[in-house]
C-alpha cells in the first residue's frame, strides 16, 4: 500500500522560508517520478514541481527560482525548499507519486496516482 506523509508546512511571515518533507513507502520510491502540488481555498489544484527517477526536475515557470525540489533516495523522502515566500504562496501543498519513472514536461495532476493528505502552508504579509 502506498503511503505518502508530508510535513514542515507551518505559518512564516512573507520573505520567509520553509521546508517541506514527504516520507513515502509501500513502494520503490527511487523509481518514480514525484511532484508537489498546492491549492489554495477556491481554487483549482496546481502543479508545483517533479522530479524524476534520475533526478530531472521540472518547474511551475512562476516559481522557479524561489522553490526547490530535491530527494533523498536512502530516506524515500521527497522535499520542497521554498524561499522568499509570499502570501500567494499560501496553500495545502500535497506530495505526488506516479507509476512511471519519466516525468511529463507539465506538473499535472492527472499524471500522478497516489497523494499524500496535505500540509499547510500560511504566509502573512
């Protein structure tokens, strides 16, 4: 069974930074492709980043440069360090895991299977 638990998400003043973890297990982690995504109330949701089996990562365009996706293979862990954040930033942000190994050239929802419940993300002005 494939679990995905995020945590790190909290409440940060605008400029400020946080870095968000996601365990996964029930699955070999190192071979897939996995994405953040976010939404915020009344809103659809969005892709943020992926990262591939061999560690190809892809962006949102409006959030390149402040976010990054990393992992760490040995921890099934997937991150997102997020820096300069902004009130627009605030969000659920949700970790994703597809079936594949690629990543599609758009961080889509429909391209991932499994889904983590979400931490908060809430930055002030």
């Amino acid at each position: 069974q494939v679990q995905l638990v995020e945590s790190g998400g909290g409440s940060v003043q605008a400029g400020g930074s946080l870095r968000l973890s996601c365990v996964a297990s029930g699955y070999t982690f190192s071979s897939s492709c996995m994405g953040w995504f976010r939404q915020a109330p009344g809103k659809e949701r969005e892709g943020v980043a992926s990262i591939s089996r061999s560690g190809i990562t892809t962006y949102t365009d409006s959030l390149k440069g402040r976010f990054t996706i990393s992992k760490d293979n040995a921890k099934n862990t997937l991150y997102l360090q997020m820096d300069s954040l902004k009130p627009e930033d605030s969000a659920m942000y949700y970790c994703a895991a597809a079936s594949a190994s690629f990543c599609f050239p758009d961080v889509r929802t429909r391209d991932y299977q499994y889904w983590g419940q979400g931490t908060q993300v809430t930055v002030s002005s």
